[in-house]
C-alpha cells in the first residue's frame, strides 16, 4: 500500500481462485460433496424462478449435510440452498465447524455452464459460520456442467466482511 501526498492510499484486495476443468480433476471427497449438492437440487422448491440450487457441506465431523433453495410467492420469504444446510448444521451439530460446501444449480430457462457463487446473504451467512466455529470453509462452486471453482474461504469472496469482533 502506498501512502499519497493526500493522505488517501489504494487498498488492493485479491481472491484466489483455483480453477477446474472437470469435476474429475478434484479429490474423490471433493467430487462427492459437489455430486451430493446436484443430488439436493432435487429437493428444491422454485416454482417462479425455475432456478434450482443445491448445496452440501461437509462438518468437521465427515457428516455431508444437504440443502436446496426454498421459494415463496412474497420473494423476500425464500431462503437460498446454502442458508438452508448451514441452518440444518448449526440446529443438528451444533459446534460443529463447516469445514467445506459445494454450490451448484440448474435452470429452466437456460444452460448454466459455468460456476454460480453464493449470493450476498449466503456469503455473510458463510462468513458468520467461519467466525463462530474459528475454522475456514472451503467453497466449490459449479453450474450445471463446466469447470469448477474452488476459494479456500468465505472471506474470498467477502473479503470485507461483518462479524462479532466488531461488536
């Protein structure tokens, strides 16, 4: 960081994001948790969107716990797949850290070939976890085919995060 004659300086923040081509190319572990995730998009309740997410984290404990995005006519009423397993966590294993979870989708109105990301409630959510449980969760994220991404925290992809410590 440079400091200016004008007293401001530029902060640079930078994600590194581990690229795969084929889910193949991960560790068996990996490919499972992302193959339980497309399993959990059969669960799903998107009748507006037609935008089915599925999400599956894997504890510190190896128990792989599922989730799918679950809609609602009143838009603000849906809570998104990944939501849904972190609560699933916390309510069944509390104090259990989150050590990884895939997130992939699929959609009616078009070809999804290239990796979606947690939306911003799901990334503080994310972030959250990782404060409570002082442990970081890997973050595998894929559409419904193509290459996939990998980022070895939440705080990749909130890098200027909320939390507690603030508080």
């Amino acid at each position: 960081m440079e400091h200016s004659k004008t007293g401001t300086r530029e902060l640079v923040i930078k994600t590194a994001v581990k690229v795969y081509d084929t889910p193949n190319m991960m560790t068996k572990e990996d490919q499972h948790l992302l193959a339980e995730a497309k399993a959990a998009m059969q669960d799903s309740y998107s009748p507006y969107s037609q935008f089915k997410v599925g999400a599956a984290i894997l504890l510190d404990n190896g128990i792989i716990l599922r989730g799918s995005n679950q809609e609602n006519a009143a838009y603000s009423m849906c809570i998104c797949a990944e939501r849904v397993a972190l609560s699933t966590a916390d309510s069944q294993f509390q104090g259990v850290p989150v050590v990884a979870i895939a997130v992939t989708a699929t959609s009616k109105n078009h070809d999804l070939n290239k990796p979606i990301s947690p939306c911003g409630a799901c990334r503080q959510a994310i972030a959250e976890s990782e404060y409570k449980h002082e442990t970081a969760m890997k973050i595998i994220m894929q559409g419904e085919t193509g290459e996939v991404y990998e980022v070895a925290s939440g705080k990749d992809l909130l890098p200027l995060g909320f939390d507690g410590s603030v508080l």
